[in-house]
C-alpha cells in the first residue's frame, strides 16, 4: 500500500519488517510489536542509527532499533527525566522550595535545599505522589532547541539566565534543550524522554535535609536495588561541595572564568597541595593504626599507581620503610586457569589469582620471613622465581595496589587488625550547572581515553568500545567493596577537564555515526565543549596523578 512504509525492527540479533502506516510514531510500533522477557520499556530509539524519541513521526522506511535501562545512553536519559519530573512536580507543590542537582549518592541523584528542609520526609513523600500523577496522566513535555546565537543574543528566551548566557559566551557550546511542563521549564544539554508513560521505577528518599531521587541501576534495569547508606560516599562529596565553594568553582562557567582571567595557575597549585594534604594525612592514619597490610583499590582511571606512589613518599616521610608491590604477579598459572564460557582466560577475576600463594607469602612477611616473591610472565603464562627475594623488616608497611584489595576474598588468610584499606576514585562534584551533571563515570572514560591515546596507541573508538566490559568487571569486582575501606580517597582535580580536552577532543570527533559509540562520543564532546580548554600544563607537577593521563609523570611515563 502507498500509504505503508516498512520499518526494520531490531531486537538485539533480531530482525522484523514491519509495514506499518506513513506517520507511524515510534510508541505506536513499540506497543504493537515490542516486547523483551523481561518486560523491559524503551527509553528511546535510533531511528537509521540517530536517537529519537519515542513519540518521533516515521514518515519514510527505516531501521529502528529500540534502547533500554540496560543501555547506559537509555540510563541515563531516563534518570534526567525522572530528575525533571521531580524539579516539575516541585514547582507544583512548593515553588519556594527550588533545589538543586548535586552528586550521585546511592543508586541516584542527591538534590539539596539552600537550607535543609526539616519537614523533608513529608516533603519527599508529596513530591513523589505529584510525580507519579504526572505520570499516570501520559504527560508529554514540550522540547525546544535553543542555538548559540539565541543564547548570546539580547533577546535570549526566558530560560536563559545569565550565567548560561556567560557559560555559552566563553565555551564552543551550540545548542541546549528547552523541555516544559505546564508552567515550568528546565535546560538540558542531553535529551530526556518527552512523555512521562513510561516512566514508573523510581523512588525519592529524603536523607539529612535533602532528597535522593534514586533510579534503577543498568545491572538490574527492572528493580531498584536496595537502599544502602553511602555515608562514607556521601561525606567525601560533601567535603568536595565545601571545597569547590570556598575556591569559588561552583560550576563550569566559573571554572573557565578562572582559566580566562589567567588564574588557573593557582588553582593547579592549590588542588594539587591539597592532594599531597590528604595524602599525607592518611599515611599519618597508617602510622597511628599500626596496620602494616595497606590495600588500595578502585575503579579504571582512578590514579591508583601515582597515587599508591605517593602514599609511600609520604609514609617515608613519617619515618617507615613501606615495601610496595602490585597483585598481578600472583596469577594463577595459565595452565591451571578455567576458561569462561566463552573459552576465553578472564584475567579480571578473583579467580585467575594464586589465592593462597599470595596469603601465605604476605604472612611470612609479616612474621619477618624471607620470601621468593614471584614474577608473572605474561608471554609465557608462568611465575618465575628467584629474583625478588624479600624479608619485610620489623614495622615495614607493605603497600598492594589492584583491583581486587578490597575484596575480602583476595586477603582471606591475613588478619584484619593488619589490614588497613582504602578505596580511591575521582568523585567530581563540579556540574555544568544546577541541572546538568557530569557523571563521574564520564570523568574516568575521558581520563582513560586521553591514556589509551597517548601511551596504548589506542583510538577513542576503540576505548569507548572497551568501555562496557570495564564497567561489567567494576561492578562485579571493584564496587561492592568501596564500603570496606578504612578511608576513600578522591582523586579529582577541579581543573582536569580543561587539560583533558585538547588531548581527547580530535579523537572523539573522528568517532564515526552508525551505532553507540558514536552517541557515546557526542555525549562526551557536548560535556568538554562547555570547558575553556587549557594547554599549558608546565604548573602540574610531575607527581600529579594528573600526569597518569597527560604524560610527564614520574611514575607512569
């Protein structure tokens, strides 16, 4: 028929053709024909390989591939919506009461009052239930595109305060988006889903004052996990928060006023001196406690080696002798490993490690014995032995970086009043403004992607196509065990993405368009063109955990 087009439904490996009428919308094929086992709802959709939303038009045949909580893209965007229902539904029952977007805490959003509200369990339950009437009544919400040159121009639309006015004024920004509810408005950088149907797996959980607007996690898209109290999380942001507002780098648009009016040499020097601070006083922590086992672990990107380097200048300092040394040497024999389902060697697991070896040698350092330290092969899948005889003097630390220090598993053997464990990640807490975030998993990719760049010959194509495998090997191996460490360190630096710009920029460009790697890169490009982007990086000293992705360190070349 004249009137059909054919749509090329795509479901994983999957392929269905679909005639369906001209002016089909995306929703209408979604609710005829789509459906996963696990009931999972789309979020949005590529429509020949370009995002759309759900309510998009369909005028000519095309490829449509649906996208869901189990994508990060698909989480994303759902967790900006649920954030601007939120702010909606706010704007209804206590338009006094504005909020603003702070950091991930517990599976979600921490947003705070300038005052933390006393009556906030009260509040959070009358914001939820307007939320889900909101959603009960298929609300769509209005989108409208705003250029640059609308932005900078004497008569920029309402939403356009000045700040963003500046904001746009001194970065490469060229559009935002305008999406509206009733009287209410916001401005986003990415998309959110425009009608509110399919919105229905959230909860708002008032905590100390303020509120977590919590959303499911990607690892179990259908359910939200169980509430956990992230204190230790939660204090690292807030000290963060205090931090960036005594530098006066609240936001981006602050943080490229700093680097335009030439001040962004102190702000190196300052966020540097207060790493070597807070480096310094864990090593007086590891003295006073007396532990000698020091484990250090966290996600990709971290800084963990300059910053385990570091600790051991620093523990030097306070008069001991700290023997470091990485767990990768203690791999199982290549021989003895189980091969995955896949007949693939996971060298990311617990597992594939000499579990015993390794507890039996670190006891025998620990009682002052001579030790035939091992040193894994990785061309030929062996340990060989005999040039790294130890024996750890009476109080000497020994210092063990890898993934999997903090998992009880790996130091089963080792008496815990030894052990003395911390968790390092990079928790930025500097949003592009009051409601638009950087993640701070978007913090580690643009760290690892400047690394693989310049030292691993990589291309920011193939960085982003590794990305979900590291985030899987995360999960399973690295998070679950942030809650065991003795301290957490954060290893941002509120200056970073304007050095990790120009590294990464050309790389993310050259991404082509086809699938979502390239939506990935857009993403990733429209957060580093709200950034002033700074060169000169002679003020970064060599030990800066910085130099781990810029090059020029001491420790990691």
């Amino acid at each position: 028929m004249k009137n059909n087009i054919l749509v090329e439904l795509r479901v994983g490996k999957d392929i269905e053709n679909l005639p369906v009428p001209r002016g089909t919308t995306v929703k209408e094929v979604v609710d005829r024909f789509y459906m996963t086992k696990d009931r999972l709802k789309p979020v949005f959709a590529l429509v020949n390989g370009f995002p759309r939303d759900l309510t998009y038009t369909m005028r000519h045949s095309c490829t449509l591939q649906l996208v869901d909580m189990r994508s990060r893209l698909g989480r994303l965007a759902y967790q900006r919506t649920v954030y601007f229902i939120y702010k909606a539904a706010l704007h209804e029952i206590a338009p006094e009461a504005d909020s603003v977007l702070r950091y991930p805490l517990n599976d979600g959003l921490l947003v705070d009052f300038d005052h933390p509200m006393e009556n906030a369990n009260e509040l959070a339950f009358k914001i939820e239930k307007k939320m889900r009437e909101i959603i009960a009544s298929r609300a769509v919400f209005g989108k409208r595109v705003i250029r640059r040159e609308e932005i900078l121009s004497q008569d920029s639309p309402d939403c356009i305060t000045s700040k963003m006015a500046y904001l746009t004024q001194t970065s490469d920004i060229q559009e935002v988006l305008e999406y509206s509810y009733k009287d209410y408005s916001a401005v986003f950088f990415d998309p959110i889903m425009q009608c509110a149907e399919n919105v229905d797996i959230f909860e708002i959980v008032p905590y100390n004052g303020n509120i977590i607007i919590r959303v499911p996690h990607f690892a179990s898209p259908t359910s939200l996990r169980p509430y956990r109290d992230d204190k230790k999380l939660y204090k690292s942001f807030n000290n963060l928060v205090e931090w960036r507002d005594y530098i006066d780098v609240k936001y981006i648009g602050d943080l490229n006023r700093k680097i335009l009016n030439g001040e962004w040499r102190d702000l190196i020097l300052i966020s540097e001196a207060q790493h070597e601070k807070k480096i310094a006083a864990i090593a007086d922590q590891i003295k006073q406690s007396g532990r000698r086992i020091v484990l250090i672990a966290g996600p990709s990107a971290s800084g963990k080696t300059t910053f385990a380097q570091r600790l051991c200048i620093q523990l030097r300092v306070n008069g001991l002798k700290p023997l470091y040394m990485g767990t990768d040497d203690y791999f199982l024999e290549r021989s003895e490993m189980v091969p995955d389902t896949n007949g693939k060697l996971n060298f990311e697991d617990l597992t594939a490690f000499d579990l015993d070896l390794f507890n039996d040698q670190m006891n025998a350092l620990l009682s002052g014995r001579e030790v035939d330290m091992p040193v894994f092969d990785f061309i030929t899948g062996s340990k060989r032995y005999g040039t790294r005889i130890t024996r750890a003097e009476k109080d000497q630390p020994i210092v063990i970086e890898g993934i999997h220090a903090l998992n009880p598993k790996l130091t089963d053997h080792i008496a815990d009043d030894q052990k003395f464990k911390i968790y390092i990640s990079p928790l930025t807490a500097l949003n592009i403004d009051p409601n638009n975030r950087i993640p701070v998993t978007d913090l580690r990719l643009i760290r690892r992607m400047a690394r693989d760049m310049r030292s691993r010959n990589r291309t920011a194509e193939q960085t982003l196509e590794q990305w979900n495998d590291v985030r899987k090997g995360e999960e399973k191996n690295i998070f679950p065990f942030n809650g065991e460490a003795d301290v957490l360190f954060n290893s941002t630096v509120i200056y970073e993405l304007a050095v990790l710009r120009p590294l990464v920029e050309d790389g993310l460009r050259a991404v082509e368009p086809g699938d979502f790697k390239y939506l990935d890169a857009q993403r990733l490009l429209r957060i580093l063109r709200c950034v002033a982007p700074l060169s000169d990086y002679s003020t970064i000293s060599t030990n800066s955990i910085m130099r781990e992705f810029i090059g020029g360190g001491i420790w990691v070349k």
